[in-house]
C-alpha cells in the first residue's frame, strides 16, 4: 500500500531513525541462520532468519518498538566459537553464550548471559521477558474503568481482569530479554508495515545494565528513541470537562477562574465543540454513533469558534480538541464533499449513498486527506492549538498486527510538528513500546474513588520503566464513585506533583471540579495546590530537558537511586520527583478521630537530614517515617544540598483577578536545603522549535551553586549564559534556607562588590533565613554569604516531636481533659510510653492511640496496599526503643498467631504475601503488630 503511494503523506514519512547497524557490529553464524548485531556494549539483538531461496534473511528495516541500531561509533567485541555448537560474544559489559538447537523458531534455552559487573561467575538464562518477581513492570495502554487496580463497573463491581501494568525494562536480574519478532515495521519509505512481511522469524533484545536502572533507560531510550522535550506551556494547570458548554459559559467559567486566583495554561473542549445530535443516521445500519466523531462545529454552541479560541489566547490559554476518529467522515460534516472527492469517490455513486467514509490511517490517501482536510484547516483557521486523540475503539487496522493507537500518535505527533514551526507533542493514550516517544500521555476515564487517587503515584512512577515520563490523570476522576470535597483537595495536591496537573470529570453535574463550590478551606487548599504548580515550572522545565538530555523521569521509583536497599522496593507510594525532591501524596481521607491524614514515607541515607519543604523540619535519612497532616498539608522533602527554583511571578488583571505567567519570570525564588553542597542547572529557552542542547539559539541556563561548611555557607547565582534574550534583562530574587540557624551574618556581593541594598527575614519556627534581591541584572554575579555571629555552627536541627504531639492532640476528636492529661505527661511517656492508657483513662480510640505512640516510640508499621500484587507490610522500630513491637502472621480464620522474628541487625522488616515459593503463608492470612500490651493492628494487603 505504501509503495503504491510514495509521495502522499510526505511530511509524516520524515523522521529519525538508524535502523541499518554497522557492517562491523554483525556477526553470523549458525549456517548463516543467526545473526548477532553489537549495538553498543551493554546491547546485543539476536535474530533467526528466515529462509528465503536457499538463504537467510534478516530484518533492517525499523520496528515500532526499535528505532535504531547504528549509533555511529563501532563497537569493540570478541566472538569464541567451538566447532559451531557454542558461541561466546564478548564485549566490554558482558558475554553472551549461544548454545543452538536445530529446528527451533526461537531462542529459547540457547542464550545465556554473564554480566562483568556481577559478583556471580555463573551464567543466567536468558528468556523472552516475562510477569516475575525479578521485572518492576511497566504500564498500560489506559485506566478506563479503573477503580485503583480493579476494574469496575459505576457499582464498584468488578468486570473484567485487574489493571495489567505488564513487563518493564528494569529488573533486578540485571537485564532484560525483550521480544520484537512480532512488532510491526516501518517500511524504507517511513510507512506503517505488517509484521508478517518482516524478513526474520524471531528478533530479540537484551540489554545489561546492572544494577544501574537509569542506564537501563538510556540504553533504551538509544536504541527506541529518546522522550522529545515538552513546550513550557503543558506544565501548567489544565481545564477539561465532559460538557455542553456554549461560548457564554465557557467564558464565565474562566473569568471565575481568574476571580478565585485558580491558574489555567489549557483549556480543553471535550466532545461537544462538534456536532453530536444526528438522528438522522440509523446506528443499527451503520454500527456505530455517528455524533461520536466529528469535526464540524456545533454553531448553536460556538458560533464563531475562530474569535473564541483568540479570546481564550488572550487569556493566556492553549487550546485543545477532543477526537474520536474511528467513525470515520459523515454526510453532514461540512467537509465531507471535499473529503469524498479527494478520496476519489465518484459523485454518482458513493457520495449520494449518504455513508460514512471508513476510517483507514493506514491508508495514505485517507491519512493525507484526514490530516489536510479535517485537521489542518481547524490549526489554521481557528487556532486550535493541538488535540485530544481519544481512541478508544480497539486495536486492528486493515495491516495485519498493527495497533491504530500507534499510528495515530506517530503521525498525530509528526504533523504537529510539521514545517518545525513548533515544538510537537501529543494527547492520547499509552500504545507499547515506543510511546516515550510522543509524550503526552491520556490515563482514561477512572472512578471518583480513593483507590484510584491511591494508586495513581506508584502508576506513574512505574511508568518510568518503559520511558513513559508523562502522564495525565484525569485529576479528580472522570466518573462514578463518591464525590468528596477533600478527595479532590488530595487529589490536586497529587496533580501538583505530578508530569501534568489536569482537572476533569464527566457530564454528571454532581461531579464538580470547581473548587469554589465548597467550603473555604477546601478552596484555599486548592487554590494553594494549583498556584504551587504554576510556582514549580522552572524547577518541572529544567526536569523536561533532562528527560530529554538524559533520559532521566521527572517522576522515577525510589529503587532508581537505590537498587540495592530493599527498602527502595517497598514504597510504592511515594517517589523522586525532580533530582532534589521525594514526594509521598496524602491518599486516603482523613481520620474521624485524629483529624488527620497518615502517610509513610521511607527517605534514603543522606549526609544530614532531608527537610520538609514547607515546614523545614529534619527528618533522618536511612529511616522510615510517619507523617500525620491536614488539609492543607503536603508530604514533600528536599535532600540536603537542593536547590529548587520556583516563579514567583504574579500578574492583577481587569476586576481585580489574577493570573499567574508560564513564562521565563522575572521573579524567581530559591529554596535551599542545608546540610550539604549542591548546585542547579536553571535551563530556560524561547519555547519555539527545540533548541541545541548548549544553551545556544533560543535557550539559556543560569548555574546555581551551594557551598556548605560547618561554619559558612556561600549561595552563588551566577550570570546567565547562552541565549539572555529569552530571559527578562532583570530579576528579583528570594532565596530562603532552610535547616540554618537565625543567628546568622548575611552579606551579599555583586560580581565581587558588596551590596547593601537587600533585605532578610527570619523564620525560627522554620529554622529558615530569606534574603531578597531586587532588579538584579541577569549578567551578573550573585554571591550570599552566611557566617555564624558567634562561633557556633550554620547549621540547625530543633527536636520538634512535643509540638508535633501537641499539634496532634490539638486537632484530636477528643475529650479536653483527656488531651490535657497526655500534654501535662509528655516528659513522662517519652520514656515511658506504655503508660499512655493509664494516663488517658483508656479514652483514646484506636487510631488516636497508634498516632501518639508512633510519634513517641519512632515505631510504626505500614501495608502499601495502594501497589498490589506488589504490596509490602512494613514494620520499623528505634534503636532505643521503650515499647516491645511484636510482629506475627494472623489468621482471619481462626485468629492464630505465627511469630515473626527481628533480625538482631535491622530495625526495619519488610514482609511480601504474594506466595513467593516458600513463603507458606496462606493468602487469607494477614500481619498483626502489636504494641506491647497497649495496641494490635492487623494490616490487610488485599484492602479494596
């Protein structure tokens, strides 16, 4: 088919890839059956050809899956044979051992692999990759329907198989076996091919990394295509609704947006912009809903869509449009007579027969005519800036084995970036490997339930194993489930920190995602949500760039730093977020009781301690934690040595709104964690085509450097290089530590000359100093200087757990003279915390008490529930711990007891009942921890 049209879709046919490997990268043996190809030293392909008059062919040409197969350097290798029954490929990571069987079709226990790195002298087998313990998984196509990992019908009554988050590129063996003989190709001229015309008969990957998962993703990322870099704007708040809106409404909503200082950078028109009511057409006869797909706009809603989409520009607004195109082009499209004739279809005939014309994107003439006719004329016209692609509608196309979804978002990606005159991107859902490379994802239409807020964190995280970095949820949820006002407060403080923070939901009007609907205290805590995030878009750009430079998620795994901790597997709820940040989202509402959310949170070993942003607090690294929180708390640490760059740029507009600017801002803010050095590289650019990687023609970075000692510390923002015309010519700078002592001599110099002209405040309660610059010329040399006054240490660290304690009792659903008794007794159960049911009388519920005690033991316990079938129990305990924390396996049958033992070595015991082989624990068994006699939880993993 494309053959027959090579000159059709020709702007869709021009993209990257190096599929022909060096001549001195390929060795063939077997009878010439086998063909090795060294891609670099960490990975080989391994194919069997097939055989085609007398001889063997092989596969050159591109798959979806695999770009790339020549990165232009040869690679050193040494190949051992042994009377053609064994090959040894060896190169500078690893050596491949190749034991070949007649007759087979596949590699299977032939190939076996020795990483150099590892401690093992033995070879492992290699198998096609698999669901195991050993692979962390990946993603999926979409969450619709999903309510957590369950799928669900609008009851809550599951309807089909648990959410599959299949197989990843990272596993702890240290490599990984990817299958590709069954991946459809692209042919020479860049056109979609089956795979039954491919020239071999199995074609794998493996690739050896270690323990080094980022390599993982980088070598993948070379040989499938690298994850492009994101225009600015998409990492703002975005506004989408399932809705009927008319121009008027549309325009009210955001004019309340601006009145409530709720900041939007997208605005999204679901289904409705185009005509939708066509009963006309018998859905019987033509087996599908003509209204579903349509791109003829509804003028009773939207008469003049050109002058609206300039209306939302002006607010500062990219807009997008939803498309459903698997219906094909209908008769009462205003374009269909254009499009049947340029299909060819005769007048007399097809076109009078009033039926849809079938959509093919496999077809290059439909492809062209769908892309020219239906597409680029609404960019053109009207403004529309990019579009929705809401494929829902299967996986066959007319080339056998070739998913539509895929196509779709590999040319809907290259036409957006047609004529370089942007920086392209797409909207739609995950299609497989390769999808990293047209970001951005669409996760589906999930419940409005707890469960799926919960698991959305590890979801997104585990996403990073196959270079999928950018997901959007719909935040809020799209249907079904139970609306409540703190669920959405949770739910956007996730967004916050999340790839893109998108509020949605469906047309029932009692799913409202307007904050000001509720109670104040609901609306300042989203308020407070969505205008961090537009704060946090120089530190999320500067992310997007590495993502692209380096191929490094913005959100990743806690195992990505730590591979070898097993604690790092056991928090699926919590995750890097950036290179400075770890985040662990409040996802389960609030306690009766104690009026709080609980999280746990397990933060790494570090040089001193990780401190909440927010509240500057210490936290010990190499430990786990508890954390308890309000409404309008949010669980978020920076590692010592950060520095994290956020706007502060805010702009009064008509009636006194406001809006809060995507661009590069003229005033910045730095919070800086003490206790180590470090440094941030801010890369800011034009936001047009994507610019050169140094800092040249349309970007620019600016250095930000801190030096930590005992006695000084020195911040140094150093002058901008590269491109300065895409930043303002001055800025104003707040730069606030955090974890210093207040009783610090501040001076500041401007390339080497003080300045007198700054002003500071101080903060005990955060341990924290704010020093601010005004007008500062971005080709300037900053430096801030701190230096005790007396001879005492920078420094500080406050144990804050009394006043956390009492914070707690503060807020408790509690009897006052209860709560005095415990404040008045804290000397005393800090030592001696089993004393606390004597002390309150026994009044305190369950949940209050396991809070108090967490607090004054420093033990806790924790299912991560939220990342079934890998869900974990945890139990920690201090070093000088004054409660026995007793731990066993308990029976939901009959309530018996095994004990579990702690390791003399080990606070910390990290449990799985996934009946690894071995285990023996019966699966309705669950964990018991008890707190000497005081308290007993029993933690259940399979909670819904």
């Amino acid at each position: 088919m494309a053959s027959s049209h090579p000159t059709l879709c020709s702007w869709l046919r021009n993209f990257s890839r190096n599929s022909i490997a060096l001549k001195e990268s390929i060795f063939i043996c077997n009878q010439g059956s086998t063909r090795f190809t060294v891609i670099n030293d960490y990975v080989v392909r391994c194919e069997m050809g097939k055989r085609i008059d007398h001889r063997y062919a092989f596969e050159d040409r591109s798959s979806f899956a695999f770009l790339n197969r020549n990165s232009g350097k040869k690679v050193s290798f040494q190949v051992q044979t042994i009377e053609e029954e064994q090959v040894f490929l060896e190169t500078e990571f690893f050596t491949l051992w190749y034991k070949p069987q007649r007759d087979c079709k596949d590699f299977q226990d032939q190939l076996f692999v020795k990483l150099k790195s590892s401690e093992s002298a033995d070879f492992l087998s290699c198998p096609v990759e698999q669901q195991s313990d050993h692979n962390l998984g990946g993603t999926c196509r979409t969450l619709d329907e999903a309510s957590g990992w369950k799928v669900c019908n609008w009851k809550g009554e599951s309807i089909a198989l648990d959410v599959d988050l299949g197989i990843g590129m990272v596993s702890k063996k240290g490599f990984v076996v990817m299958d590709d003989s069954t991946t459809p190709l692209f042919d020479e001229n860049g056109w979609p091919l089956s795979s039954s015309q491919r020239n071999n008969i199995c074609d794998i990957y493996i690739f050896c990394y270690g323990s080094n998962y980022r390599k993982a993703l980088q070598l993948f990322c070379q040989v499938s295509g690298r994850v492009p870099l994101i225009p600015r704007y998409i990492l703002g708040n975005w506004w989408s609704r399932y809705w009927r809106y008319s121009e008027d409404e549309l325009k009210v909503l955001i004019q309340l947006f601006e009145k409530y200082r709720l900041p939007f950078s997208v605005c999204i028109l679901d289904m409705d912009w185009h005509i939708v009511d066509c009963e006309v057409y018998d859905f019987q006869v033509f087996g599908c809903h003509p209204g579903w797909t349509g791109y003829t706009w509804n003028r009773e809603l939207f008469p003049n869509p050109a002058a609206l989409i300039d209306w939302l520009h002006k607010k500062g607004l990219r807009v997008a449009l939803n498309l459903h195109p698997a219906d094909g082009v209908w008769p009462h499209e205003e374009v269909y007579q254009n499009f049947a004739m340029a299909m060819g279809l005769s007048e007399n005939n097809e076109i009078r027969k009033s039926r849809p014309i079938p959509f093919d994107i496999t077809d290059p003439l439909f492809t062209e005519n769908y892309f020219r006719l239906l597409h680029h004329t609404q960019e053109e016209e009207n403004g529309v800036d990019f579009w929705w692609i809401d494929w829902q509608q299967g996986t066959k196309t007319s080339l056998e084995g070739v998913d539509p979804l895929f196509v779709l978002n590999h040319f809907h990606y290259l036409d957006h970036g047609r004529g370089g005159r942007r920086r392209p991107f797409i909207f739609s859902r995950f299609p497989g490997l390769g999808g990293q490379r047209y970001p951005i994802g669409f996760s589906g239409d999930t419940h409005v339930t707890w469960n799926s807020l919960a698991f959305q964190p590890y979801f997104t995280a585990t996403a990073a194993n196959v270079g999928y970095f950018y997901w959007s949820h719909d935040i809020g949820g799209h249907f079904a489930g139970i609306e409540e006002p703190q669920l959405l407060v949770r739910w956007i403080q996730f967004g916050l920190y999340s790839p893109i923070l998108r509020l949605h939901s469906n047309k029932n009007p009692y799913h409202s995602r307007h904050p000001w609907m509720y109670d104040a205290d609901i609306l300042q805590a989203c308020q407070s949500a969505m205008q961090q995030r537009h704060s946090f878009i120089p530190y999320l750009y500067t992310m997007a760039w590495r993502a692209t430079q380096d191929c490094i998620a913005l959100i990743e795994p806690m195992y990505y730093t730590h591979p070898n901790d097993d604690n790092a597997y056991a928090c699926p709820g919590q995750y890097w977020f950036g290179s400075k940040l770890i985040v662990a989202p409040f996802v389960e509402r609030t306690d009766f009781y104690t009026r709080h959310s609980r999280q746990v949170v397990w933060l790494p070993p570090s040089v001193a301690p990780w401190r909440n942003i927010y509240t500057g607090e210490a936290f010990e690294g190499n430990r786990w934690h508890v954390i308890y929180g309000r409404l309008e708390d949010i669980p978020v640490w920076g590692i010592p040595g950060a520095i994290i760059p956020l706007s502060r740029d805010e702009e009064i507009i008509e009636n006194g709104s406001y809006r809060f600017p995507i661009n590069n801002p003229r005033r910045l803010e730095l919070v800086v964690i003490g206790g180590d050095s470090g440094s941030f590289q801010l890369l800011e650019d034009d936001g047009r085509v994507e610019p050169l990687v140094e800092y040249e023609g349309g970007a620019c970075m600016t250095l930000l450097e801190l030096k930590w000692e005992e006695h000084r510390l020195e911040m140094n923002i150093a002058k901008v290089q590269g491109d300065i015309t895409v930043v303002p010519n001055q800025r104003d700078w707040k730069v606030t530590f955090l974890g210093v002592s207040t009783c610090l001599q501040v001076k500041v110099y401007s390339n080497g000359s003080p300045i007198s002209s700054f002003s500071q405040t101080v903060n005990e309660q955060k341990e924290s100093i704010s020093v601010f610059l005004e007008n500062i010329p971005v080709q300037g040399h900053i430096q801030i200087m701190m230096e005790p006054i007396t001879n005492n240490p920078i420094y500080s660290i406050r144990n804050r757990r009394e006043e956390k304690i009492r914070q707690l009792l503060f807020w408790f659903h509690l009897n006052t003279v209860a709560k005095e008794r415990i404040d008045n007794a804290l000397g005393i159960l800090t030592k001696e915390p089993y004393r606390l049911d004597e002390i309150s009388e026994h009044m305190l519920s369950s949940s209050q008490k396991r809070a108090l005690l967490e607090y004054l033991t420093c033990c806790g316990c924790h299912c991560a529930w939220n990342a079934r079938p890998h869900a974990p129990f945890i139990v920690w305990k201090a070093d000088n711990n004054h409660l026995d924390c007793n731990v066993y396996w308990y029976s939901r049958m009959d309530g018996e007891k095994r004990q579990i033992k702690w390791d003399e070595n080990k606070n910390e015991m990290i449990l799985w009942k996934h009946h690894k082989k071995g285990d023996n624990i019966p699966s309705n068994w669950n964990l018991c921890v008890e707190y000497g006699n005081m308290l007993s939880l029993v933690l259940d993993n399979d909670k819904v």
